[in-house]
C-alpha cells in the first residue's frame, strides 16, 4: 500500500495530458485484466441498455475503464497536488443557484450521483466552502487513513460515518450552514430501501433524501460533474426542486432516479457501472449476478 501511495505521489507531479494518457493505457488494461468488475459492467449494460449490441456495451465499458482510471491516477492530485491546480481544473456551470440558496440562509442538500469526475470536483469546491458528507471505513487501515486524511485536507469537511445514520445527518444539516453531499445511487440493502425504477428495472433505492430534506426544510440542489474532452471537470449546478419533498416517500424517491438516469444517459461512459447496483431484488427475483 505504502508503494501505491508513493506512485500517486510521484504521479502528481506530471501534466494532466500525461496522467491521462497514462490512464487510457490503465484502463485498457484493466478492462481485459479485471476480468469480475468487467463483468458486473457488462451485467449492468445489458439492462440498462438492452436496446444496444453487446460490442456496444464493451466499447462503452472500455471507455469507462479509462475514465476510471482517470479516477484512481488523480486521487495523487486530490491528496498531495497543489490546491490551486485542483482548482484550475474544474470549473462551474451555474453555480448560483447554489451561492443564492446560500445566501438566502436556506439548508442544502447536494444530489450527487456517482460520476467519475466526483473526487476532482468535490475536492475543488470544499476548498471554497465547508461541506458535510458521509464517510463508509475502509477494510484497510492505510487506505482508511490516507483516505480521511485527503478529505481533511482543507480541514473544511465534517464526516458523518454511513453506520451513524440518519439522526447524526439531520442534527449536522440543522446546526450548520454547509451544504450536506448526498450520493444515494448504491445498494445499501433491503432494510433502509424501497424499490423504485432505475433504467426500467425496480432498483432497491435509499429514500433518505425525501426523508432529509422533509426534516429539515433543506433545498435539494443537484450538482453533476463532468469531465471534458481537454481532461479538465465542469461542475454543474441544477435549479432548486420544487415541490419537493411532497406527500408520498415512493414518487420522492422515483422522481430522483429518473433524474439520475437522464444525467446517465447523458454521459454514460462516465457513470459508475463496477458496482452491484442491482445487487438486492425484490422477493423471489433470481440475481442478476
């Protein structure tokens, strides 16, 4: 481990256009070497977009090894790079109707799906301003610790551990003025789940963001990154929902994963495919993996 975190920090001190031309050779790699994530990728597209041929779905997922790639190579950046090339690299689109809600003294919630650009555009804004955000341990201690070390960096976060729960969530949101990071789009399991349509297919869903922002009267901001064909990240900032939270938990949680899913279908390359979205089915339906 200690090795890894030496290559990230020798790596840091290259050109962008070097780290990434690296990184399309990585996720080459990778894509034909990690053969179980290759095809939990391959398992996702298949339905997620069945309409499309299988060399349709490889040539995207190979184009995603890349961009995750990009990911890993970067987070030498995130840790140890200057903060102020972490900050020429990403740029905002629209990033008023977040310093407005602000202004105005509203609670905030940030909707942040899983795109591959989630770290670079993260770490440039908690240099702007103090985040909340939630934090699940590594099995690895080393990588536990650089890991929370790189989110202290700016000494401008507070973390709530995933096992703290809701209760912790909502005392941070009402005592504080920073915008709470909610990234919804995994599955957490059965328990703390509802089944609501993702892509078409009912998708255990944490309804936590309707619960949220019912409880603290919090603006539900969504913000998603992007990275562009010269490398750097644009960080869009979407208009306050309205209407939201209303009446029923179920459409809550719907109306967030068919916006999930239009911004996926923007850029699908750059969401996160390697992990079991699918994992948990309802009663009696056979796994998808």
């Amino acid at each position: 481990m200690k090795l890894a975190f030496a290559l990230l920090y020798c790596i840091q001190w290259l050109p962008l256009r070097l780290i990434h031309a690296l990184a399309r050779a990585v996720g080459w790699l990778a894509f034909y070497a990690v053969r179980p994530r290759r095809r939990i990728g391959l398992i996702n597209l298949r339905h997620c977009y069945p309409e499309w041929t299988e060399q349709q779905r490889r040539a995207l997922l190979r184009q995603h090894f890349v961009h995750m790639a990009m990911l890993v190579l970067e987070y030498g950046l995130y840790w140890y790079g200057s903060a102020q090339r972490l900050k020429n690299m990403v740029h905002y689109q629209d990033k008023h109707h977040l310093d407005d809600a602000l202004a105005r003294g509203d609670k905030v919630i940030l909707l942040y799906p899983h795109f591959t650009a989630f770290e670079a555009a993260v770490y440039a804004l908690n240099q702007e301003m103090f985040l909340i955000s939630m934090y699940s341990r590594q099995k690895n201690q080393a990588m536990d610790a650089q890991i929370l070390k790189g989110r202290y960096r700016y000494n401008n976060v507070f973390l709530i551990g995933r096992t703290e729960g809701l209760r912790s969530i909502i005392k941070k949101l009402k005592a504080s003025t920073a915008p709470f990071v909610y990234l919804p789009d995994q599955d957490f399991g059965r328990k703390e789940s509802v089944f609501v349509d993702f892509f078409g297919i009912p998708t255990a869903t944490i309804a936590g963001l309707s619960r949220i922002a019912a409880l603290t009267g919090a603006k539900v901001i969504p913000a998603i990154p992007t990275r562009q064909a010269n490398g750097t990240v644009k960080l869009r900032f979407y208009p306050p929902w309205e209407n939201y939270p209303g009446n029923d938990a179920i459409a809550d949680t719907q109306r967030m994963n068919d916006f999930i899913e239009a911004r996926v279908r923007e850029q699908p390359e750059q969401y996160f495919w390697l992990h079991k979205r699918f994992k948990t089915r309802p009663e009696g339906e056979a796994s998808f993996y």
